[in-house]
C-alpha cells in the first residue's frame, strides 16, 4: 500500500540546475583553490562561487540538456538536467548532510514532478525517501 505525502526520489533521479557542467567543474576548481569554509564566496578574482558547491560537485552525473520541465511544460531554452549518484532509487545515501538545494526542495511549492505524493505541511515526517 503506498504511503500518503511520501516522496518518490523523482527530483533526486532527475534534476536540473542553472550551471552547465562546465560551470559546475570551474565552480569546483575555484572553490578548491579558495579557502573557504564550503559556503558560498568569491574566487580571487571576484566571481561568485556556487554555494555547496564541495558537497553538489561531486554528487552530479549530468544526463543533457532539455526543454521541458520535469512537468512537460516547454521552456524558451535548454536547461542543464542532472541525476545524483547518491540516490539509489530508494534512498538517499547522504541523507544527514545533503545539500540546502536538496532540503528546501520543492522550496515552498507544490513538487513539479507529475505522480510525487509529497506535501510541504510536515516535510520532516511526510518524507519516505531518505
């Protein structure tokens, strides 16, 4: 019997962000040449730095671009779609420390992935993923 408010993993299985993988690895290699404390800065040279950007690097395996929304809605351009390696199409594998993006999604909104049984109201205990 399936779960009421229960999120199936969708938004971990498939995802997008603003950053190409380009971005994510130049992100990366600055904030290693950085002292920073893992929170967002700037390089030497003034740019921004992906907040989290030591602890979602490592988690992407990019899948492509596309345009749509997880929802099938068509968009202007491409948007860069991602899957984390830590999801294992049950649970996620670094639960306790995943990234602010992975905590506050679906960031006060009804979730956008079409079959996701998961409300905001409680999202500590309505999770089943995790």
């Amino acid at each position: 019997m399936a779960r009421r408010n229960c999120c199936n993993g969708d938004c971990c299985r498939r995802f997008t962000i603003p950053y190409s993988p380009d971005e994510i690895a130049e992100n990366y290699r600055a904030w290693q040449a950085c002292e920073l404390n893992g929170d967002q800065g700037e390089d030497r040279l003034g740019h921004r730095i992906v907040e989290e950007i030591w602890l979602i690097a490592p988690m992407l395996r990019y899948i492509g671009e596309r345009n749509t929304t997880p929802a099938g809605k068509k968009l202007d351009s491409p948007c860069h779609w991602y899957t984390c390696v830590h999801f294992d199409g049950k649970d996620c594998g670094i639960y306790k420390i995943r990234p602010k993006m992975c905590r506050d999604y679906p960031y006060g909104r009804k979730c956008q992935y079409p079959g996701c049984r998961h409300t905001n109201r409680k999202r500590r205990e309505a999770r089943c993923v995790g």
